[in-house]
C-alpha cells in the first residue's frame, strides 16, 4: 500500500485558508469590491489600513481564488461575488464574528478533554449581560439569513402565529417576516436574555414581535401558535431537557401545528456524518456541560413522543439540518 502526507497536508493548509476568509469578511473587503476593481492602496484608504500590510492578505485571498487580480487591481471572483458579498441574496459570511468564538473554543479541544470540562464555558442561563449582548448581536446577521432562507423555500401563508423556542436576538423572525409580513411572531427566551432580544428588534426595526420570558424546558409559551421554530436549541442541553424542550414545544402548537428544529448540531445514526454535525459536536466539548450534537434516531425518539407525525428530516442550503413534522391532532 502506497501512502503519503498529501491529505494530511491539505487538513493542515485549509486551517489558514479559512482563517484569511474569515479576516477578509471582519473587513468587509467582499461587500467593498463589490463589482467593482481596487487596487490595494484604494481598499486600504476605504478601510483606514496600510495597504502595504492589507496586500498581503488581499494575494492570499487571490491565490485561492476568491479575488482575482489585473494590473495591480482587485476584484472579487465569481464565488466570492456571488457568496461573500453581503449585498447580494445569497450571501454566506453572517456568521463571521460568530466564527471567532467557535474557532476560538476549538483550539482548545485537547484542553477540554484534559480537564473533563469546557474549557470556554458558555452557560446561557447565568450569562453576565454585556457577555449575552455581544453574543446575541454576533448570533443575529446569521438569523436574519436562515429566516431569510425559510422564508424563500417554503409557504407560510395559511401560518398565522409563530414561535421562535430560544430565538435569541430574534431575528429569524425578521427575516420570514420580510416575505411574509401577515405572520404574528413571538421570542420564547430566557430571563437573562430577554431584554437584549428586545433592544436587537428594535435595532431592526421589529418592536411589534413580541418577546416572551420562559424556560421551554420547564413550561410551553402561554399561548398557541401553528409554527414553533427552534434552532440551536436541542444541542446545546443535556438528554431529559432536550426532550422536555421538545415535548414543551407540543404544547405551544395548535392543533395540527408544525415544528421546525433546525442547527447544524445534528449527526447521522453511525455518527460519521454529516461533517458539520460531527466537527460541531466537538466544538460543543468547549462550550457546554451537557450539549451534543445528537443523532437522527434520538430526535425522531422526542418527537414521536411528543406526538409529531410524518417527521422528515432535509439539509438546508447552508449546510444545517431541518426536521419538520406536524402535530397529531388525535
């Protein structure tokens, strides 16, 4: 058997690779160019940086392709036109300043095994409220995409009230409300996060959702809706209340309502896939007590007991999982 270190090699390169695109996106250098050529110097006065030092990334993102380069002018390639440039629909980077915590916690993977503990401890229920803040304004230009993306594959009109279970900053509920501005919607959070869901919707001009203090693993919302939507709820909480959370989630439906549980922090039965599921599930090692990246079989489990019916599970175009079912009405 003939061996080499070539996929070893390329594991190890793609680390900086990705690193560069994540500094290019903290930049705004993709929105900037936009269709448009700059040279280095023009990038670097428009970003008040030493175009000498700002070069250096600007041939790093050319030599894989994302820019293109012509008589000492940049220009963005066809992928990061059409995927970096927040300006356009399909743009991918929202989740940028969110990639610099998780990144961050990742490197300390080996630490966390060490000390049989998260080494970057992030406890939503007792967070200090500056922390929460930065956490939920990094959380939601992400958000807003994702409800963005619901919001263009698939029909709420005949949905009249929705639930976001753990919305965060709330904006998921923005961006299906963008398409579908009938719909009433409503935050189930925490006390310790509530309030700064209040103040991200009126950043975004949304005072008209409401935000309802509560705890899903403890009580369903005091009201009933057709959707219940939870994203990256179910992972990040131990076993019995990821099922309490699911089970509560019943109970905020009306009859023949719909459940939406989407994250990335899902993992096929073999576990083996898919690989953002189970990267991210090493992520979790760093950042919660108790939260994993559970398999399909466990949340068909939840929901079957929680009485959901015709339960499928999708892959959304950024990668996370959807499963999507609808309340028995016997």
């Amino acid at each position: 058997m003939i061996m080499n270190s070539d996929r070893i090699d390329n594991l190890m390169a793609s680390v900086p690779r990705a690193l560069a695109v994540r500094a290019a996106l903290d930049l705004g250098i993709f929105t900037l160019l936009g269709d448009r050529a700059m040279t280095a110097k023009g990038l670097g006065a428009a970003l008040e940086i030493d175009p000498d030092r700002l070069s250096r990334l600007l041939y790093a993102l050319a030599s894989i392709d994302l820019l293109e380069i012509s008589a000492d002018q940049f220009r963005n390639g066809v992928e990061a036109s059409a995927y970096l440039d927040a300006t356009k629909p399909t743009y991918r980077g929202a989740d940028h300043a969110l990639l610099r915590e998780l990144w961050g916690a990742d490197l300390l993977t080996a630490d966390s095994l060490r000390q049989n503990g998260p080494a970057a401890l992030h406890d939503f229920s007792d967070a200090d409220p500056a922390a929460a803040a930065a956490f939920n304004r990094k959380l939601a230009p992400g958000a807003l995409n994702f409800g963005r993306q619901l919001a263009s594959a698939m029909d709420f009109s005949r949905v009249r009230s929705v639930i976001d279970i753990g919305g965060g900053p709330g904006t998921i509920l923005v961006g299906l409300r963008e398409s579908w501005p009938h719909i009433v919607a409503t935050v189930m959070e925490l006390t310790t996060v509530a309030a700064i869901t209040a103040d991200i919707l009126a950043e975004y001009g949304a005072r008209d959702i409401a935000v309802e203090v509560g705890d899903i693993c403890a009580a369903p919302s005091t009201g009933r809706h057709d959707l219940a939507i939870l994203k990256a709820v179910v992972q990040v909480l131990p076993p019995d209340r990821a099922r309490s959370s699911i089970l509560n989630a019943a109970r905020c439906l009306t009859p023949g309502g719909e459940i939406m549980i989407a994250g990335w922090g899902v993992v096929d039965d073999d576990r083996l896939g898919p690989p953002e599921g189970v990267f991210l599930n090493l992520t979790f090692l760093n950042l919660y007590r108790h939260g994993e990246a559970y398999a399909e079989a466990q949340y068909r489990a939840w929901m079957t007991e929680a009485g959901f019916r015709d339960i499928t599970r999708s892959r959304l175009g950024d990668g996370s999982t959807l499963f999507r079912a609808h309340l028995g009405r016997d």
